[in-house]
C-alpha cells in the first residue's frame, strides 16, 4: 500500500519564504526520513526522525512527527534558490534492515 | 564518510540486451543493499532488498528472474536486467545500510543510473 503521501504534489515561493512540506504514512513505522533529489540525480539524506521523537532540528530544517496523526513536516526556513528539488519522506516498515517506502514527492520551486 | 557509488551512471541499450549495473559502499560494509526504480516525475519503488551471502529478496510484481541481483560481497551488489525492453528504461538507485547498524537507519543512496532501452 503507498505510503508517505506528501503534500502540496508543487510548491512555488519566493526566496526568503519558509517552506512547509507534509507527510502523511499508514502504518506503524520505526522512523520517517526526508529526502531532496535535484533533477534527475540521486538522493540527498536530510534528517531521520525516530518514532519516539516529536521534532528535530537541523540548520534551517525543522521536521515534526506525530504517530498518533501519521504525519510529519519538514519546514525550510529562510529558503534559497538552491533549495529548487523534490522532496521524499520515507518510511521504513517498523523492523530490521529494511527497504523505504516513498511518498510522491514535493517539487519545490524557489523563485529568486 | 558513507558514500555509495553506482556504474555505470547512465547507459543506452537494445531492446533485448542485458544490462548490469554495480552499486558499491566506499568506505563502509553493507550486509543489505536496496534496489530502487523512479520513472520520470515519479516517486522511488522499492524493487528489491539485496542481502550478502544469500537470495535477493523481491517485492511484489518485480520479476525475480528479470531483474537478477547478487550481493557477492559487503560491499558490492549488482543488478542485471536481462533482455530488457523499452518499458524499462528507468533510473535505477541503489542504497546501502551500514553493517553495524542495530535498527533501521540511514540508508545512503547512490547517484543512480539512467537506463535507455531502444
């Protein structure tokens, strides 16, 4: 089943703005994950987030968590032109070494 | 630290050729290794875990005999699509799991590799 539906599907903002992305999984999950793929390359780690974890910070991201609800966001403060990419939560399936399911993505655009 | 490399990065092939593509971790060992496929303005699809030693594993509507994966040491595996067909030309990601990871962690991902079939 998908998991990790995350939205808006685009988002366009002026530079300076913050930018607030969503997530939203279906089970039980071990951690959640975001991700930034800039076009057509691999994928960039931005922070992992535990289930018993509310919120975390790292440098202009913010990310929250909220098991009871399914969700996250991951909030871009003070966004640059070089925050242009997508966005991917993903979710682990709550044991071991496992694979990730990704959402759709969040195309993020910052216009200068 | 943690980087994982995929060759080639990008390949164009014939429509009934196979193609092997290799993911290693550079300077960390991985008992497991994922395969991912991401269509054009799509998400990632998990394709397979890859474990060291011992059979991939496939999900759901990924034929294992098409897309042949060996995970011959910690640190390389490798995913063959055989005989392929335009329908899978798609970019290919691999991730790796560090070794002494105790739960579900980081995985690292590789730049991936586009794959064109005629």
């Amino acid at each position: 089943s998908q998991q990790g539906e995350e939205d808006p599907q685009a988002l366009s903002i002026q530079e300076g703005e913050n930018a607030t992305m969503n997530c939203s999984y279906k089970t039980s999950i071990n951690n959640l994950q975001w991700y930034r793929q800039n076009s057509g390359r691999g994928l960039v780690h931005l922070i992992l987030i535990r289930s018993n974890e509310r919120e975390k910070h790292s440098g202009r991201l913010r990310v929250t968590l909220d098991t009871s609800k399914k969700s996250s966001s991951l909030l871009i403060t003070a966004s640059r032109a070089a925050d242009t990419a997508s966005y991917f939560c993903a979710t682990d399936r709550g044991g071991g070494a496992d694979g990730l399911t990704f959402g759709k993505g969040t195309h993020l655009i910052i216009q200068p | 630290g943690a980087v994982v490399s995929q060759h080639p990065s990008w390949v164009i092939c014939k429509s009934g050729t196979s193609v092997k593509i290799e993911c290693r971790s550079l300077d960390f060992q991985a008992t497991t290794m994922f395969w991912y496929r991401q269509f054009p303005k799509q998400s990632l699809m998990l394709m397979a875990t890859s474990n060291e030693g011992s059979k991939a594993t496939y999900e759901q509507g990924v034929e294992k005999d098409k897309f042949l994966i060996n995970h011959a040491s910690l640190t390389l595996s490798t995913l063959t699509v055989t005989s392929a067909h335009p329908e899978d030309s798609s970019f290919y990601i691999c991730s790796a799991e560090p070794r002494l990871a105790g739960v579900a962690d980081t995985q690292y991902f590789g730049p991936g590799t586009r794959l064109t079939v005629l």
